[in-house]
C-alpha cells in the first residue's frame, strides 16, 4: 500500500509539471526563423553539487555531500531542434553524522545524456524558444564505505527515456536563459540481488556482479536545468548553470534514493 | 512573459520539494524499540542459520524487546542488542558502535590448544624462518616442514609461498598450523589449497539468501581449486586445527576432507562458514551478520557449528615442553 500511494503521488507529480510547462502561455513576438543560426558547440564544464542519498540496502540513514563535477558536451542547436549529448562525472564524499556515529562514504558517479528536441511553433517566438521531444539518460554510482564490512563496495546503474521540455528567453541575442525540465516515463535499472553482497567469495570466482539483477520500470527520475548562456563576440559562448535531479530505484528489494544540486561553469566552444 | 515566470519559478519550487514527494520518510531514529525491531527484521529475513542452530528467532524477539525502555542509555540498549545477536552464537555477528563492539566468541567455549612461546622454545628454535605471513622451520632432523598461519588476512604474496614450498620440497611431509587463525581473505584459502591438489578439486558448496523466506536460496554452487601453474607440494600434509580456527580457517579445514594428500589434526574448528554482510541501524551503529550457507559436498550445513578434525587431540597444559597436537602430526607424517 505504501508502494502503491508513493508510485501515485510521483505520477501526480510528474503530470502536473508537465503539464504546468505546456500551459505557460508565450507573448506575442517576432517570427522565429528570424532568431538563430544553426550553432555546434564542445561544452566542458565544472562545478560542485550538493547531494545527497540512501541505500535502504545498506543503511535508512541520508548520507550528504559536496562532490566536485566535471563534464563534456557536444550540443547541436538552431530555432527549431536541438541535440545534445554529455558526458558527467562527479567524486566526493558523503557522510552521515547522527547520534554520535559519523559515517564516511566516497561516492563516484558517471552520467551520460542525451537529447532531442523539436520546437513547438504555437509557443515560440523570437524571444520565446519552446522545445519538447525526449532524452535518454544513463547513471552509474559506485559506492564506498568501509564502515559497512562486506558490503562496503556497492554499484547501482540505471537508464531511462524521459519526456523533455525546454524553454528558452531570449533577452537579446547575447544572452538568454533556458530552463530543461526531463520526466522519466520509462527507467530500468541493474542493482544487487536481496543479500547485496554476492557469494562469489566463498566461491572464489571473484564475481562482482553475480547476484545482481536488471529490472524495467523499476523507478523513478526528475530532472531540470537553469542555463544562463553568455554568447561572446568570438562565437564562444560561455553558461552558468544550476542543474537539479532526484531518482530513485525500486522493484528491487530495496530501494535506492538520490537527489542532487550542481552548479557549474561551462565554456561552450562553437566548432562552426 | 510574466505568467512564463512564474509558471517556471513554480516548477522549479515543486521540483525541489519533490525530493520530498520521491523519498520515502525521513527513519534515523534512536528510539530503541525501532532500532531493535529493525536490527531483528534484518536477522530476520536474511540469516541463514536459524534451523540448524534451533533458534526460535520469534522468541528471541519477544524475551530482548521486553527488556527495553523509552529513555534508556545507548549503552543499554547496546548490551540488550548485543545480547540478542549472541543467541545466534556466531562469530560472524556483530554490533558496532563509536563506544563498543559487541562479539560471541566462540574460541573460549573450548580449551586452549595452542602456545606459541612453547613452539618456538622446544620445536622450531627461535631461529625460524618469515616469509610474509608464514613463519617456518624444520622438524624432525629436517624431514619434516613446519608451516604457521595465523591470519588469512591481506593478500599473500604467491613468491612467500614459493620460498616455503622449495624449501620444504625434499621433507616427508609439512605441517600447517591453523589453529587460533580467525580468518581473512577467502582468496588466500584457495591460493594456498592450489599449492597442494594436482588436479581440481571440489570442496564444498554455497548458497545465499534470495528471499525473505527461511528457506529462499539461490541455486547450490561448488566450489573448486585448481592446481596451481607453478611451484606445488604433492607429499602429505596435515593441517593442525582448534576452536580458535574460524571463517577462512574454517572453510580451509573444510576443504581439507576432500584432498586426498591432507588430513586435519586437534580440535574442532570454531566455524563461522557463512559470508558476513554488513549494514547500519536507523541509530547510526553498525552490524554485520552471516547471509550464505556453507554446505558439505552431501549437502549438509552443520559445518557451521565447526569442522570436526581427522584425529582429534587436545593439548595437555601440565607437559610444559611439549604440543601434543604437532606430535600426533609427526606420528602421521613419520
């Protein structure tokens, strides 16, 4: 029943935020194609988050952090479509500190993404750009924390597909903010079996991965972006982003939950 | 425009606060009853061991969770948990807090078999020899080789096994000294056995929990040792064991009945076959516990209870000079 009422409430959520972002009604302006070129660019960027999660396999207790991030993008953008694909990767450690007790977990984790969308003419003008489409998303976090005997390692994975919609104000044509908003409709995810620790050991087959397991529409994930893009005279261009995104992995026995906070500088460089 | 705004800015709030709406309520907690009853579920559905050590786990339940109090001192509460993990009489469970740390101790519910101030004064002389872990010497006018383990811990370093190997090469027979070896790396257990099989072997078998049911396993795997590509000793070899003799120790002397040119000499191991897992309580205290079964080529789990030696001998503390177990292994090597 508990399962069932957050599954309900996630979905609620979902549909009316998507639904909010369709809805905002876009002013009257000039005709888009007069907007923008076709642009390429290389984004490398770096930053820090703040996150924070909780492996009910392993502990109910948050562990938080501030870990470093860094990535490379290669973007593709005109009035009317754009593509995305990234790279991220973010280190740190998170700790857990109650009744006394601090506890230290070193946590690695590996992004990509990637997009494509397409404008929504009734909503953009030359100072509105509305795009919707989809996004695919891929995670890897691995895990550490000695203080957890042989579970100490862990590594969850997940993948999904997610409904994209991105708006972007264009104040002149130096600088414009966009805001990304990704809502998951289908997530997998490969996690350890119910014991979380394998007995590859007694085995001695050395086996990471022997009781882990794949499961579909085993989650949830929410993403969403401020982007404020600086274009420079050269045809750089450089951004300032605030980058938030929260999932969590279920179906399995336990479940898995992370919310992050990045904020990051990037330099995009136009390759055309 | 505007209505863009604040429809966004909106969006932005409810996504934060979704965080909130995804996860699943806050449950760091220091009430005692929850981090009892959470410490029991765990036990619950994943220890594997509660038939074969008739543990009526339910009870357990009951007779510790009476003895708690809202107020009562952390200490306290460490001690009644403590209390109740050691009705599992498992070596391999244990309660951790940033004040104490709670173990059953299997090793004193038998009589010490072992000196090592005795073995050096009267069988290898102070001038024995270290290689990583192994400390070694000849015995018995240079005819046999005397070899101590104390820990599976770490990694070993296979050239460490190479020096001791050659230099045993010309004896009748080595003796392996496992007793109060607590354990380590299971790894170190099959590099070691590879030394001494000439073809592969199967030892025993394992199983996990799958499920929270008491009887949810995954599939009954083997496991095997393979000779090892080098450097190996094919004359007997008898492996000295006591109750001391726990985890890798004992899955050692476990895989020892299935090698033809090994016997066990002393008494029973401590056992301690399960692989522990690990977790921490809604309190912040941490614990480990068994999740596999060990189980004999026939099937049977009661090796977890300890692994019965070949020859049972127990040392006699009023002969001052004298480790009746190395002797009744020279008698079997001789």
């Amino acid at each position: 029943m508990l399962k069932m009422t957050s599954y309900f409430k996630v979905a609620l959520f979902g549909g009316m935020v998507l639904v909010l972002s369709l809805n905002c009604d876009a002013a009257d302006g000039a005709p888009l194609d007069s907007v923008d070129l076709k642009s390429i660019f290389i984004g490398v960027s770096a930053g820090f988050e703040y996150s924070k999660f909780r492996d009910f396999a392993t502990s109910p207790l948050f562990y938080s952090g501030t870990p470093l991030y860094a990535s490379l993008a290669y973007l593709e953008s005109d009035a009317r479509r754009e593509s995305g694909f990234s790279l991220a990767y973010s280190v740190g450690n998170y700790s857990n500190t109650y009744n006394g007790q601090h506890s230290l977990s070193g946590v690695d984790e590996y992004a990509l993404h990637y997009s494509e969308l397409f404008i929504l003419d009734g909503k953009s003008h030359s100072h509105l750009n509305v795009k919707v489409g989809g996004s695919l998303h891929g995670r890897a976090v691995y895990r550490n924390n000695e203080g957890l005997f042989n579970n100490s390692q862990g590594l969850d994975v997940m993948f999904n597909l997610s409904g994209s919609v991105k708006t972007t104000w264009i104040f002149n044509p130096r600088h414009r903010l966009s805001f990304l908003l990704n809502v998951v409709f289908l997530n997998t995810s490969y996690r350890n079996g119910f014991a979380y620790t394998s007995s590859s050991a007694p085995l001695n087959t050395d086996e990471f991965f022997a009781d882990y397991e794949f499961k579909l529409f085993s989650g949830s994930y929410y993403s969403s972006a401020f982007e404020y893009t600086l274009s420079l005279n050269n045809a750089n261009a450089l951004q300032f982003s605030y980058m938030w995104n929260a999932y969590r992995i279920n179906a399995h026995f336990e479940n898995f939950e992370k919310a992050s906070h990045t904020f990051t500088f990037s330099l995009l460089y136009n390759l055309k | 425009m505007k209505t863009y705004f604040i429809g966004i800015l909106s969006i932005s709030i409810l996504c934060v606060s979704c965080e909130n709406i995804l996860f699943e309520e806050e449950q760091a907690s220091k009430d005692p009853f929850v981090n009892l009853n959470y410490l029991w579920n765990q036990c619950d559905q994943k220890y594997p061991y509660f038939e074969l050590k008739e543990v009526d786990w339910d009870s357990v339940r009951w007779q510790y969770e009476a003895q708690l109090f809202f107020g009562m001192s952390e200490d306290s509460l460490f001690n009644v948990m403590a209390a109740m993990l050691n009705e599992l009489r498992d070596d391999h469970v244990n309660l951790v807090s940033s004040f104490a740390t709670s173990f059953y101790g299997v090793e004193y519910s038998a009589q010490d078999n072992f000196d090592w101030r005795l073995i050096v004064d009267h069988y290898i002389t102070p001038h024995y020899v270290l290689s990583g872990p192994f400390a070694h010497n000849f015995l018995a006018n240079g005819e046999i080789g005397y070899v101590r383990l104390s820990s599976f811990q770490g990694t070993i370093d296979p050239s460490h096994l190479d020096y001791v190997l050659i230099r045993y090469r010309h004896t009748k027979g080595l003796i392996l000294d496992l007793r109060e070896n607590g354990g380590g790396a299971i790894a170190n257990v099959f590099q070691i056995l590879s030394r001494f099989v000439e073809k592969e072997t199967t030892v025993y078998a394992s199983r996990i929990k799958a499920g929270p049911g008491r009887n949810d396993y995954s599939e009954i795997q083997y496991a095997h040792v393979v000779p090892h590509d080098g450097i190996r000793y094919d004359r007997e070899v008898v492996v000295l064991t006591d109750r001391g003799t726990y985890s890798s120790g004992s899955l050692f002397a476990l895989a020892v009945k299935s090698i033809p040119n090994m016997t066990s000499v002393g008494d029973t191991t401590g056992g301690g076959l399960g692989l522990p897992n690990g977790g921490q309580l809604p309190n912040g205290w941490t614990y480990r516990f068994s999740i596999t079964q060990t189980l004999s080529l026939t099937g049977d789990p009661s090796f977890e209870n300890g692994v019965p030696s070949d020859s049972t001998v127990q040392f006699n503390w009023n002969a001052t000079d004298r480790d009746e177990i190395i002797d009744a292994a020279l008698l079997i090597l001789d």
